[in-house]
C-alpha cells in the first residue's frame, strides 16, 4: 500500500529555503549559490515527495 503524506514536498521546501537564507546571511554561500541551490532544491524536493497540488490534481 503506498500512503501519500500530502504536503511534504511543500514543508521540505520551506526549511530548505530558511536554511539556504540563514548561510547567505551569515555569508557562508553568495546570492548566486543560494538561488542555484534552491533551484536545485525545488526540483528534486517536489520530484521525491507529495505536494498540496498533487493532492488538489489527484481530487
């Protein structure tokens, strides 16, 4: 049986936006990594895990 935890993608991808904006306001990436890093971050996140909208599309 394979369970959906709906809204997973959308919670993973919060944190990993808040974690990306602590490190470029401490300094630790520059602005250019941050939004390369999130791109990257989106597409896999939303790729692995169940989003609200897949829940709405599947309704």
């Amino acid at each position: 049986m394979d369970i959906k935890l709906y809204g997973q993608a959308d919670f993973y991808y919060a944190v990993s936006r808040q974690i990306l904006e602590r490190l470029f306001i401490k300094g630790l990436i520059s602005e250019e990594q941050k939004e390369r890093i999130d791109e990257l971050n989106r597409k896999t996140i939303f790729e692995r895990y169940s989003s609200i909208a897949d829940l709405e599309m599947g309704a």
